[in-house]
C-alpha cells in the first residue's frame, strides 16, 4: 500500500458540465522547456503557450465557465533576458489586437491583474481599450495575470487601505476579509476554485497567494504548450472528485 495516493488520482476524465468550477486559474508554465526539447529558442515556446492560452480561452467560454485567470508575466519576469521579455509583450500585444478585433463575435469580458505602469504605453493603452470595450459583457471573464505577483498585490492592498484610513474613509479597527479582498486587483472576481499548474513543479509562485486560500490544486506534467481540451478535462474531473469542505468536516 503507497504512503500517498497519486497526487492528481481520478477514476475517470469524465466531467460533469453541469457542475463546473466557478472559476479557473492557471500557471501557464513549460513553455521554455517545451521549445529547449525541440532545439527551439525560448520564444518559439511562448509563441506555442500563447495559442494554447487561445484555445483553451476560448473553450472555457464554449463550456460555460464564468471565470479564467491566467499568468502571463509576474512581479518576477522581469528578470529575464530583455530579448525573452520583448518576445512575450510582443504576443500580448499581438494577442490583444486579435482580442478587440473579435470582441464583438465573442463577448468575453477582459480584466489585467497588477501594475500595469511599467508597460510600454502602447500595451497600457492597448489593455485599457480591451478593458473599457469588453466591460459590459457578460458570461466567461478572462483575467490576464500581468506584471503580477501575489505578494505584490497584497502589498497594495495594505497601503491602499492604510491610506483610506488616515484619510477617514475606512475604520483601522475594523477590517472583514472582503473588505479587504476590495483592495485587491482581484475586486470583483470569486475565488478560484481550481488552480492548475501544468510542466511538472509543484509551487504557487506567487500567484493569486490570497484568493486561493481554499482552492483545490491539480498539477500535472505535461507543458503548458501541449495542455489541451483533453488536459482541461482531467483536471475538471480530478476537480469534481474533491470533497471541499472549507475548514468544516
Ligand atoms: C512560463 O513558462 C511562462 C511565462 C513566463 C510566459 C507565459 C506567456 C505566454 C503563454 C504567452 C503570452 C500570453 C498571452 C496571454 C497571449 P517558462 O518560460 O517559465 O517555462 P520553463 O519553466 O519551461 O522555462
């Protein structure tokens, strides 16, 4: 008899639609590791990671799931050969043009999780125009991780409430959980109620460090480029086999 069960152990892939998580996250990792066992550079890697963030984007919004949240670049990415950085702002961009010019056929709301500042001005334009268009829509919300980081983020919200309660506009001695979820990029959004890591490592990575106080987690092997419809199901499934109890028995 093992010590553990297989981490991500589930008797089938079937997945129940009617009973979906609310919202999805994902780490969308492996993409330099998936171009390095082609002998392709690093970028070619995140051009096959931005395709299959199109499609399962648009999968999710085929399904009916009402939000994914995905990490494109952290607090952290930065640190990377600039060619690498200049390579994934060029996707975004290419993304979001894609993105507005299809806005009217496909609906979907777009929201950007953290400091957008040190973007080119054109990114910053171009995610405030995604924004602004796709704002009213309703159904699937795709939230872009950008320039993110949980820790980051967390910090923001402590000066931003510190600031309102010098100012008087919030009370120093009372402060609730979604209170405080209010000063976060996240505003708005429910929890994730599922975190997916695909390309094997087994770390948060400073991602969505307070709203996934309770998510469940699913890890799994296969690189970000090479996740499919077919790697979503499995993770849904494994999803729907967990007993969530939320602290109670
Ligand atoms: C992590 O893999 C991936 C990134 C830091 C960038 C993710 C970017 C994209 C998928 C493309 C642009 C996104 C959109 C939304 C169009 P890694 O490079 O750390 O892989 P490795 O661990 O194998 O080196």
């Amino acid at each position: 008899m093992p010590l553990f069960k297989r981490r991500n152990a589930q008797p089938s892939a079937e997945v129940d639609f009617t009973k979906l998580p609310r919202h999805i996250a994902i780490i969308m990792d492996g993409n330099g590791r998936w171009a390095k066992k082609r002998g392709l550079p690093r970028t070619a890697g995140h051009a096959a990671g931005a395709e299959t963030f199109r499609t399962i984007a648009t999968y999710c919004k085929e399904i009916g799931l009402d939000y994914l949240t995905v990490y494109a670049f952290s607090t952290e990415n930065w640190k990377r050969p600039q060619e690498e950085v200049s390579a994934i702002m060029g996707l975004l961009k290419k993304y979001l043009l894609e993105a507005i010019g299809q806005m009217e056929r496909d609906k979907v709301k777009m929201e950007f999780f953290g400091d957008l500042s040190p973007l080119t001005p054109e990114l910053q334009e171009l995610c405030q125009r995604t924004r602004e268009i796709s704002k009213h829509y309703e159904g699937c919300q795709v939230n872009i991780c950008l320039n993110y980081g949980g820790r980051d983020e967390l910090l923001r919200g402590a000066m931003a409430y510190a600031k309102d309660c010098m100012e008087g506009k919030a009370d120093p001695n009372h402060l609730t959980q979604d209170q405080f979820g209010q000063y976060l990029f996240s505003r708005g959004v429910p929890d994730p109620d599922l975190v997916i890591r695909p390309s094997g490592e087994l770390r948060l990575s400073n991602f969505l460090l307070w709203q996934s106080a309770y998510a469940e987690f699913y890890f799994t092997d296969v690189l970000w480029p090479d996740f499919s419809k077919e790697e979503l199901h499995k993770a849904i499934a494994a999803y729907q086999h967990r007993s969530r109890r939320f602290g109670g028995v």
